[in-house]
C-alpha cells in the first residue's frame, strides 16, 4: 500500500504521527511525506500519484486540512476524514454538534469578545472560558462569578474566539479515551484546572458507559482515530474536548495497533475507491518519499 502522511511543521520533532509512518514503512508500504511548509503540492497531480490513503494529525488553522480536503475531494481515502476534523477542530462546532446530538457536553455559549461573557446568565457560573482553536491546555481560565469578570485578563492568539463553558464539578483529574476504531482505552491525566491534585498518567480500566460514549462519538462525528476529554460526575460522564488523532499516551502498543488500523482502513477503501484515469506523472516538487534509515 502506499501512504502519505501530512506533516504539520508542528509535529516534525512529535512522536506522533510520524511513529506510524515509520511502521507502516517498516511493514514494506510505501510512504511519502508531505511537509506543507517546505512543500508545493501539485493539485493536478494528485490522482496520477496512486496514493491509497492521506493521513493527518491537524493543527489549528495549519495547511494540511487544505491538502486534506483536496485528496479527498479527487476520490482519495482520508484519515481522518475532513468533515469529522471540522466537526472537532473548533470547540464551538463541538459542542453544538454534540449537544443537538444529545451528547452529554457542558452548556457553552460562543463569544467573538472576552466582553461579552457579561452577557452569559449568572446561574451558568462556574464557566470555563478557552479558545476555540486551542491546545494543549492554553488559554484555559475558570471563572466563579460574574464578580471576578473586572479582574479578568484573557490572553489569547491574536486571532480566536472564545467559548465560555458551564465549569463541570469534577474529581480534579481527566479521563483520556483513546480510540482507535471501535476499540478504546482510558487514561487518567491531571487537569491543567487542577495544578493541586497530583496525578501520573496512568491507564485505567475502561467503565463500560466510557466504551459506548467514546463508540458513539466515532459514529457521530465519523471519526477514525481520535480522543475524548471527559470529566467523571455524579451524573456520568460529561465530555468537554474531542481531538483528531491524539497522542495516545500511556496506550499499550499503540504504534501497531493505530498503523494496523490504518492499513485496514486503506485496503477496506481500496476495493471500493473509484479510480479517475491516470493523468501522468508531472510533479514540480513532489512529496519526499520515506526511507528507512540503516
Ligand atoms: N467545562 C469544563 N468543566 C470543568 N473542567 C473543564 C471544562 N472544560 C475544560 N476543563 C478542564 O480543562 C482541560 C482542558 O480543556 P480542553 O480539553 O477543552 O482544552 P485543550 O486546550 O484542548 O486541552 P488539551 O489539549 O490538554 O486537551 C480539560 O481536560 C478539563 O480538565
Ligand atoms: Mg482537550
């Protein structure tokens, strides 16, 4: 099979995605790696190339969805694909496809301005206030009342909104769900909301309301390999975060176990992709292909 993994610049010196690159390589596929940032991509040519599958780890705003969308818009098979990327790359989209989907998600409101959180009803306080384009835990705020907004400084990139989000009473620590596919693991990890409850990351066993929530999503939003933020309550699990091909931390073998998927993916699409004429081989800069180092 051949491969191209988009590589973020983001992501160059990450474990992620490029451990599966290297596997499937390892395997004898072909991969080809397609750096947006060093690289011009010939959109006339992306047929002619015989690619089997895209895969994208995505960053906010980054190039690679672009390159994404136009594979898949040529009949190319994607992982993840585009629609289900959008559906969770903005926390807004997230929430409201979520919430109309009954998903047990926070009450959020979208805001273009830290000024207008004034506006949200007091009983919705506690809030959390953070991007909707972050990561990794930045831009984070917790807000008690609607006091505390005079004193309120929010950093933030230059560009972004806000989604302020009912604060969910919680244990201090998250729960990671990993899923690759129908199969799902669970990670406890401390919350950057919690800086005095210690917790190592550490797997733990997966609660059977977790399998089917984390399964559920998949279906939903149509995601293949992806992550679930969920906070335990006395009502159940509430999600607060969905991510595109996370990192997997803690997963066993999850290296294997992501590049099979994958290849799995790939061949179920193979038998079914419907295959333009070849148009040539005309690259003015192509992707660089994958060697294994000796
Ligand atoms: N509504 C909420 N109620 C309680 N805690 C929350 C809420 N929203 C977020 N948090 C806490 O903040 C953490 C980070 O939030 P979120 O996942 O939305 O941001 P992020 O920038 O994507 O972070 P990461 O990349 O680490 O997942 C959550 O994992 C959770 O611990
Ligand atoms: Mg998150």
């Amino acid at each position: 099979m051949h491969f191209c993994f988009i590589v973020e610049e983001q992501y160059r010196r990450d474990s992620m995605p490029l451990v599966i690159a290297r596997q499937l390589l390892k395997w004898g596929h072909a991969v080809d790696l397609l750096e947006p940032s060093k690289t011009v991509t010939s959109l006339c040519d992306l047929t002619g190339q015989c690619c089997d599958a895209y895969v994208l780890k995505t960053v906010s705003e980054g190039p690679g969805l672009s390159i994404l969308q136009a594979a898949e818009a040529v009949g190319i098979p994607t992982i993840n694909n585009s629609r289900a990327i959008r559906l969770v790359r903005d926390k807004a989209i997230f929430a409201a496809f979520a919430y109309a989907h009954g998903l047990p998600v926070p009450r959020s409101y979208f805001i273009a301005h830290p000024r207008l959180l004034k506006s949200i009803p007091r009983n919705d306080y506690p809030l959390v206030v953070k991007p909707t384009n972050g990561s990794s835990g930045r831009g984070i705020y917790r807000v008690n009342s609607p006091g505390e907004l005079a004193t309120l400084k929010i950093d933030g990139p230059s560009l972004c909104f806000f989604l302020a989000q009912h604060y969910v009473e919680n244990a201090g620590y998250d729960i990671k769900l990993y899923a690759i596919g129908k199969d799902v693991y669970a990670v406890a990890r401390k919350s950057p909301l919690h800086p005095e409850v210690e917790v190592e990351s550490h797997l733990i066993p997966v609660k059977s309301e977790w399998l089917k929530l984390a399964q559920r999503v998949g279906e939903l939003f149509g995601l293949d390999i992806y992550g679930l933020d969920v906070l335990e309550t006395n009502n159940g699990p509430v999600v607060v975060d969905i991510n595109d091909f996370p990192s997997f931390g803690q997963v066993p073998g999850a290296v294997k176990r992501i590049s099979n998927y994958i290849l799995r993916l790939a061949k179920d699409a193979k038998f079914k992709r419907y295959r333009l004429p070849d148009r040539g081989t005309f690259h003015t800069v192509r992707a660089q292909r994958l060697v294994m180092a000796r």
